[in-house]
C-alpha cells in the first residue's frame, strides 16, 4: 500500500513539472511585438509634432534593446539617442527637428525579447509631421474695422499655443500705446494702458519673433488695422489704474473725464464685480492750485466717485465696468466709450518695521506705498486722489503723516486710524515727525497763498500747542501740479518734500526752506520760544543727523557762493566742510554705524554716483553706477549692510527707472522696483 502511495504522488509531481515545463515553452516562443508609438511633444493632433519632441516606442513586453537600436530606422535621417523605460524605447533627436517636415518611423523583424524570440513582423511605416510656422486665425475686430471704443481690446487666436513671452515681446502698435497681453489658450487679448486716444488708426503688428511653445517662429510679421470711435467725452484717469496690483483696501474708485459730465447718467454707468456697495458721487477733485477743496461737488464736476461703505476684500480681483451712458453735462449727446479694468487688492500692513517707505504712480496717482527689503509684496498705503507730495514715518513704523494738495493727514500703517491735521484756512507741506512721534514740522500757506513759515503742530494723542518755528519759507501752493512720481529735474526734493531733520533729543532741527535757506532750530531756548540761527549755506533737499558727528549733515553749497559739497552742521549753526566730497548734492543717507551716502556728481564721471564715507575712513567711495543713468536719494539699512536708491535716466532726469538695492561690501546693485521714487527705510 505505502508503495502504491509513492508511486502516484511521484506521478503528480511528473505531472506538474510536465505542466510548468509545457506553458513556459508556450511562454518562450511567444515573439515581441511594437503596441504603439507616440510623441512625446505633439501639437495639434498626435502624428504632428513640436520640432523638440522624443518618439516613444511601446513593446508588448521587455526586449533586447540592442536587437531593437539596430533595426530602428527614422526617415529623413536625424541622429539622436535610446532611452528605456521598461518596455518603451525612447528615442530623442539630437538636434531639434527641421519645421514642416514629414518623417517615417520603421523598425524592421527580427528584435528580440528577453528569452531570444525573434519578431517576425516589424513595425510598418509610422508617420508623422513636424509643425510649420504659427499662424494667425482670427483678429477681432477684423483688419480694417473701425468704431473701437478708446477701452477696448483685440483678441487674437493663433492655430496653436504660443510662446507668450515671445509674442508679447513682438508686439508694437503705432501710434504707440502701452499693451496689456491676457492670454487663454491660443488667444491672446489685448488691452491698452490708459486707452487709445478717439478717432485714430492704429497699425498693430506682430513681428516674427513670435514663437510657439516649440520655438517656430512666425514666417513673416502679422499686421492688422482699426481705428477708434470719435471723440465724444473722453476719460483722463483712472484710479486704481489697469491692472494695478497691490491696491490700499480702503482706496476709492475714481474716473477723471476731460469734461464736466452729468451726475445721473454717471452714476447708473457704473459697476463693480464683485459686487460693493458704498457711495458715487461726482466731484472735482480737490487740489491746491485754485479747485474745489475736500472732494465736495463743485460746478465743472468731471470726477465719478466710488467710496466702499467698507473696506474691500483683500488679495482679490475687481473689475470696474463704465457702461456707454456717461454724458457730457453740456452735451447729452456726447457719451464716453463704455470700458472695463480690473485692479488687484494688496493687504494691511500689520507693521511697518523693516519695510521700505516710497511714493509710486502706479495706481494711477502718486501715493506712499510700502514693499519688503527684497522688492516683494508691494501695497499702497495711503489713498489719495491727488499726488502725495511728501511723507515721513514715525519712528515706530506706527503710522504715516503725508501732504496731498496741501491737505497734511496721519494714517496708521495698516490703514486705520486715519485723520486729517490741516485746518479749513491753510494748506501744508514738507512733513518731518520729530524722534519722540509726537509732533510733526510743517511748512503752511494761507489759503490765499500767504507765507507762513514753518510749525512745530501736534500728532494726534499729543498734548500741547502748536509753534512757530520760522515765519517765511514755506513751500509755494502747487504740490498737484507735479506729476507722476514727482521727480524734477534736480539731484535734490521739491520744496513739498520733508526738508527737516532733528537730532535724537528732539531739541535741535535743520531746515531747510524750500528756497535752499539753511536755519539751525532750537526747539527748548529760554523763553520756551524757538530761536532759528541761519547757516550761510544753500541745500536743496534734506540733512541727516549723523551720530558720528554729533551734528548734522548736509549736501549743500556756500551761501555767498562756490561747489556743492558735503557739511557738518552744528546745532547751533556752526559748520565744517568734509574733505574731499566736492559735488555732493541732494539728500543724505545717514546709517545707524555712522555710515554716510550722498550722490556725488564728480567731474570724472558722466552721472551722477553714491558715495559712501564709511566710519573712519578719511575718503568717500564711490560705488559702480549703470550706464546713461543718475543714482540718486540713498537711504541706508537697519543694519547698516545695505542702501537702496533711486535711478533716473540722465537725458531725462525728471523720468526714473525705479528703485535699486546696494550691497555696501561689494558694490553689486539689484532692481527691487521699476518705478517709484523717495524710497526709505522704516525702523
């Protein structure tokens, strides 16, 4: 019995060795196969490639590359390289493919798999074509259409996706006009920063830089024409401007017309998306050059605007949309074109501490508006309606005391606790807060343009009266009529700019007027009463107090005559010339180390550079500048280890070309924004 029991159990292993033995043998003799091939960059359909593309070839299982390599063959020949991945050869061109060319992929029998079964078929000839040059399928409106409304855009499809950078970079319209590229997909929109001027014909061309995702390049420059509506009512500006990012919650939404428009029709004309409630009126704007005051509806209102009832949602899109209604007051007939912007919002800032302090144009208006040390993260601060004309921070990075058309107004640096300073019978400029935050030195005009000097007034939560300080001076009315970002023509500020500067006691102040008059201040004389000592020099921007020195500094020039230069002045008027920093002008970057910056304008150089007398050093440095461009306005770090400036461009010195950052050890500047000017450091 045992024997019979041996005898079948040896007979089913036999059995199942026979099994295992039989399906490998099925298994072995089973011949690779090609399952499918594909590009690894396909553009419109999957037999047209990109000309940088990989062809992958799928097996039906794992083979012998080298069998597979050897068969491989690519008609017209282009050299390249196997990869594997698994079961998929990878085969990658060297060189990128010739555009608009038909290739034909083959491999011939006999690759192997893993076991040596040899296929019998190969791949039949597979088929495809490189893409030719980008075309352009459609442009609305049509070439040749006329009636474009002044805010309205071009959209343009392309027969594939385009390289956006290239294209944009080939875009030119003439007459010329800033263009605002919005792509989705093949189409690209394009908007025009503050609109196109009415009945004009524009030629708008695509050049052949112009690439695909696949580096094709257009065959030959795109043209089109249109031409816009006639005049009618026309819009001046908008505020926040297109596209602006980084816009104040708390801003108003305001449209300038170059008419007085009608109130009814303005207000059923416009919409915000998402949705806000809050106030329209329509004003004229106030100003210090003659205009109403405080916003309030005067005759020849041509300003629409749109207060929130609360403030707007941070980090988030808008779009304003004006409908085609607006009406000329004098002229019913007369609208202006309907339009539609957008503007992004920023967030309060909880603190201002080691931020950069600068006013900008970019939302349309000169505003204060704050950024990190490292460029990022811009915000607008205040939100004025009418260019800011001088700022200064508290020590604390607390809050923010500015002018706007003479209007002196202190607003927390998140954006609450805003106020106004200036009485109904003046206007004021040139603030400067004193280093204990409690009172604020302002240069004021009467309302009828009378000069009244310089006062020492207090911030709010302090108490006390304001003082005169100096009985003549004060800034000329105008601050509204400077534009942009409010640079002149002068290494050194407007007269509208902080002229001021006090030592860290807070009992002696530098002036100086906006004439370039130098007055030494005591604030705590016997009598409790100011005595202002004139200095016999002439500045045209700011001093600095430099803790070096125990006095202040300042670029200035003889009163009786001679070369600018740099000079300590004593706070009691007393002054010294520093050695060897002939040519310094403007205002004056102090560190916290002692470390002293001012622009040099030096004989050997074309423009103007920053020199640097560093702490000890007998000789001032003078770091690298750019080509065609004026460094000017240096303020230095916290820490002592950096200066940021402001660049303008020296055949144009009133445009700017933003702001820089210096490394003081190497000399290696960095763009940290292309606009903007004044910038500082807050504590």
């Amino acid at each position: 019995m045992r024997r019979l029991i041996s005898f079948v159990s040896a007979a089913v292993a036999l059995l199942a060795l026979g099994l295992v033995l039989y399906n490998a043998t099925l298994v072995d003799r089973r011949a690779p196969a090609v399952s499918k091939v594909s590009l690894s960059a396909p553009a419109t359909d999957d037999r047209t490639a990109q000309p940088l593309t990989a062809i992958d070839i799928e097996f039906s299982e794992p083979v012998r590359t080298s069998t597979v390599v050897a068969r491989f063959r690519i008609q017209p020949y282009v050299a390249g390289a196997f990869s594997w991945d698994g079961a998929t050869a990878i085969f990658t061109p060297s060189a990128k493919l010739p555009g608009d060319t038909e290739f034909t992929i083959t491999i011939e029998p006999g690759f192997e798999d893993l076991m040596g079964n040899a296929a019998e078929t190969g791949l039949d000839p597979w088929l495809f074509r490189t893409v030719g040059p980008p075309i352009v399928v459609r442009v609305d409106p049509a070439d040749g259409a006329s009636g474009l409304p002044v805010d309205g855009s071009v959209d343009i499809e392309f027969d594939r996706l385009m390289d956006t950078a290239s294209v944009e970079a080939a875009i030119r319209l003439d007459p010329p006009v800033a263009v605002i590229a919005a792509w989705s997909g093949e189409t690209v929109r394009l908007t025009f920063d503050g609109g196109l001027r009415f009945g004009t014909t524009y030629t708008l061309t695509i050049g052949s830089g112009a690439a695909d995702t696949g580096g094709n390049r257009l065959r030959d420059p795109y043209v089109t024409r249109f031409s816009t509506v006639a005049a009618g009512l026309g819009v001046v500006d908008s505020i926040p401007a297109p596209g602006v990012s980084g816009v104040a919650v708390g801003t108003p939404i305001a449209i300038r017309f170059d008419a007085p428009i009608d109130a009814a029709t303005a207000r059923a004309s416009f919409r915000m998306t998402p949705s806000v409630d809050g106030d329209i009126r329509v004003v004229r704007v106030a100003d210090d050059l003659g205009g109403a005051q405080g916003g309030s509806p005067a005759v020849g209102a041509d300003t629409l605007v749109f207060v929130p009832s609360a403030p707007l949602a941070p980090h988030t899109t808008y779009t304003v949309t004006l409908e085609p209604t607006i009406a000329r007051l004098d002229d019913p007939e007369a609208v202006a074109a309907g339009r539609s912007w957008t503007f992004t919002t920023g967030a309060p800032t909880a603190s201002g501490q080691n931020q950069i302090a600068f006013l900008g144009a970019r939302s349309g208006v000169r505003n204060v508006w704050l950024m990190n040390p490292d460029g990022t993260n811009p915000r607008q601060l205040t939100t004025e309606l009418v260019p800011v004309s001088g700022f200064d921070a508290s020590g604390d990075a607390s809050r923010i005391v500015y002018s706007a058309a003479g209007v002196m107004r202190v607003v927390g640096i998140n954006g609450s606790d805003a106020g106004t300073l200036t009485g109904p019978d003046a206007f004021e400029y040139a603030p400067t807060i004193t280093p204990d935050d409690k009172w604020v030195i302002v240069g004021r005009r009467g309302r009828d343009g009378a000069d009244r000097g310089y006062w020492l007034v207090p911030l709010p939560g302090t108490s006390g009266r304001e003082r005169q300080l100096l009985d003549h001076g004060a800034p000329a009315l105008g601050s509204s009529s400077l534009g942009g970002e409010g640079i002149g023509g002068t290494d050194g500020t407007s007269g509208w700019m902080p002229r001021s500067a006090v030592d860290p006691t807070g009992r002696f102040v530098l002036l100086v007027t906006s004439g370039g008059e130098i007055v030494a201040i005591d604030l705590q004389a016997p009598g409790d009463v100011p005595v202002a000592t004139p200095v016999p020099l002439t500045a045209d921007a700011a001093a600095a107090w430099s803790p070096r020195h125990g006095a202040f500094v300042v670029a200035a020039r003889p009163a009786s005559g001679g070369s600018s230069a740099l000079w300590v002045v004593g706070p009691t008027g007393g002054t010294n010339q520093v050695p060897r920093t002939e040519g310094a002008a403007g205002p004056v970057g102090v560190g916290a180390d002692g470390t002293i910056a001012v622009a040099i304008r030096a004989s050997s150089v074309p423009t103007a550079r920053i020199g640097i007398l560093a702490p000890g050093a007998a000789t001032m440095r003078l770091l690298e500048g750019a080509p065609a461009r004026d460094d000017r306005w240096p303020a230095i770090s916290p820490d002592g280890a950096t200066a940021i400036i402001g660049r303008t461009f020296d055949v144009r010195p009133e445009d700017g070309d933003g702001i820089w950052s210096v490394d003081l050890a190497t000399g290696s500047a960095r763009q940290l924004s292309p606009d903007g000017a004044f910038a500082r450091w807050l504590p």
